[in-house]
C-alpha cells in the first residue's frame, strides 16, 4: 500500500532488488512487523503493494504463487484487501452509508428468523399445551366450544419433532447441550427432549398442558395465546389470583384485539365467581363497547354473561337490554334464535338466578319471544359462558 502522506518513510515501489532486510527495517519501522521472520516482513510487503498494483510482473507472479500455497499468505492477503475497502468507504460518505444499510440489513434479516422460529416452535408447544389442558379439564365439552378446535396430538408432536430436527440439521441451532445460534437463544436440543417422549413420563394432562404452556411463554414471552391458555390453567386449578394477574396482563398488552376479548370474558368470570357482579359487568360490557360482540358472534356470550352479571346486581332492566343485544346481533349475523336460546335452557345457574327475581321470566318471555317458539335448538354453555 501507497502511504503519500508519508514519502520519505518508505519505498516508493517495490521491486524485485527491493531486499527482505529493508522491507524488515521499514515495517519495524512503523511497528508492523513486531514478531514476524524477515520472510514475512517481506511477504507482507510484497502482498500488500499487490493489492495496490505496485509489484513488477516478476514479483507479482512470485506474489501469486506464494498465494496459492500458503494459507498464512491468504489470510494477510485478504486482511489487506478488506482495509483497502474500509478505507474506500471511509472517505466516500455513499459508500459508507451503504455499507452500514448492507449490515444493517443482514441483522435485521437474521433477528427476523430468530423470531420466527421461536414464535414457530412456542406455538407448536402451545398447540400441545392447550390440549391437554382441555383434555384435563373439560374432556366431554371443549372441542365444540372452544373458538380453533385443538389439534391432533400425536401429529402435532411429529411435526414438532420434524420442526426442531430440520432446524437442527440445518446449522440454525446447535444439537450439542450449551449454548444455541438460533431462535433467541433456545436450547434445541431440550425442545428435542420435550418432543421425544419426556413428557410421557408426566401421568396428568393438567400437569403436561402447564409444562408446555409455560415452556411456549418462555420460548416466547409475547406469544398471547399460551399466556392465556396457561392463565385458563391456574383458573381451574383454584389459583385464582395467578390467574387474574396473568388475564390482566395479557389484557393489558395484547396486540391483537380477539386475545383482549378473550381476557377480557375470563376476568369476567373470575370477578363473577368472586361475587364482584359491577367489576364482572365491566369486563363483559368491554367486548361490546369494542366491537368484538358485532364482528365474531363467537364472543356473543359475553353479552349473555353481561346480562347475568345485571341480574346478580338487580338491574333487571340492563339485563333485558343485553339479552336483546346479544339476539339481535346474533340474528343479524346469519345465527339462528335456537343457538340463543340453548344458552338460557340449558343453564341451571341461570334459571335458579332469573327465578329468583319475582316477574323477570316473565319480562324476559316478552321481550324476547323468538326465543320461546316451539322447538328450540340445544345447546351446552356453562354458567356463565366460558368460551376460550
């Protein structure tokens, strides 16, 4: 390399009669040469004006041959080549832009991948958990009240197993135990683990959908449907206040607004099985005010359970204001009244809770009669509705 801010410190060309003491002493010189042979010093000085076009053809030829046979030569000679183009772009602002754009892309691009194959493998863990919780705690209801019907275990788990080895294979992630390369961090090789049968060594469904919930929000703390799902789990196994906690947040962070209704009825719920009917009411009158009720008539429910909350708090009239809501959306989306009308049949709570209030059966009859006509469809809600 040419250095013209400093001319009478070094050669002006190299040449063939150019001797390996004088490059030595130059690159001493300069401190560049510290711990080399004097073979190096002049391999290093011979590669370096290559790079500039400065070798005579003998030289250069001998440059190339020394290329081809030492690995040592190599690396210098590509270290070189990389400074030449950091000193290009360093005194051309584009270029320089240019380049940082290139790393900034590339970055960009690998963390995208990282993410989704940790969203990819927390959601294959989530399927599972959902369905051994539901399998656990509703096995005679769930599949045909749950908003996605579960998946198939078994073929989940070999797709799962399939997912991890190619990424595995693939150099994405390491298999060896210890540290990982892709994915945030995930420890594939005990996601190998989970998928191969350790969690057939766990007896209870409840206790495998809470491993696997829990393992789907670790791999991915963001992933709102495992946080729901794991929330669902504490819930039914009495730790109400984890549960809350946990359908709270997800309520007040969620970026999808199906994932806040679905926080929103169980909170619902919970503050309903606590007696807090006025909280309850506000977290079931939230989907309405939100749209949800309108736009996916699988949230209807919660206008049935807004209604109950209402009667538990004697306004009977807000109570008939939302069983009239829940009717008219309900029809107005292509339902039919008989789907309506199996949530207030086929509820016992809910009959014993409206009996209970001296002329409300009555009003209700007059004030929704399409509910009453001759042969009505069934159905199977529980009190109040628990749609997850």
């Amino acid at each position: 390399m040419t250095f013209h801010d400093q001319p009478d410190q070094g050669p002006q060309a190299a040449s063939s009669s150019w001797s390996s003491d004088d490059a030595t002493a130059w690159f001493q010189g300069k401190g560049w040469s510290e711990g080399l042979s004097e073979h190096q010093a002049a391999l290093q000085q011979d590669l370096s004006c290559l790079v500039d076009g400065e070798l005579d053809e003998a030289s250069a030829a001998h440059a190339m041959m020394l290329l081809e046979e030492s690995r040592e030569a190599q690396s210098f000679f590509e270290d070189v080549r990389k400074f030449a183009r950091f000193h290009r772009d360093l005194s051309d602002p584009e270029r320089l832009e240019a380049r940082v754009a290139m790393l900034g892309a590339v970055e960009m691009a690998r963390a995208a991948e990282d993410i989704d194959l940790a969203h990819r493998l927390a959601t294959i863990f989530y399927q599972l958990g959902k369905a051994y919780s539901l399998a656990a705690f509703e096995p005679d209801r769930f599949r045909e009240r749950v908003f996605e019907a579960t998946v198939p275990v078994e073929e989940t788990r070999n797709r799962g197993r399939g997912f991890v080895d190619g990424v595995v294979s693939s150099g994405r992630g390491a298999a060896d135990d210890g540290a990982v390369t892709a994915g945030r961090g995930i420890d594939w090789q005990h996601a190998r683990h989970m998928l191969n049968g350790r969690l057939e060594r766990i007896a209870d469904p409840a206790e495998k959908g809470r491993r696997l919930l829990s393992q789907a929000i670790e791999i991915d703390p963001s992933h709102e449907e495992a946080r729901i799902y794991l929330a669902y789990v504490y819930g039914r196994e009495g730790h109400t206040l984890r549960a809350a906690n946990l359908f709270r947040e997800v309520f007040d962070t969620a970026i999808s607004e199906v994932s806040r209704g679905h926080a929103a009825i169980q909170l619902g719920r919970l503050y309903y099985g606590e007696e807090d009917y006025r909280t309850a009411a506000v977290f079931f009158r939230w989907l309405s005010i939100a749209g949800l009720t309108r736009s996916d008539s699988r949230f209807g429910p919660a206008l049935f359970n807004l209604g109950c909350a209402e009667v538990a708090r004697g306004r009977d009239d807000a109570a008939l204001a939302a069983f009239r809501r829940l009717l008219d959306e309900h029809l107005a989306g292509g339902g039919s009244a008989a789907d309506v009308a199996s949530l207030f049949l086929e509820n016992e709570d809910f009959r014993t809770l409206i009996e209970s209030r001296a002329g409300l059966t009555a009003r209700l009859m007059e004030s929704l009669p399409e509910l009453f006509e001759p042969g009505p469809g069934t159905g199977d809600s529980p009190h109040p509705s628990t749609d997850h």
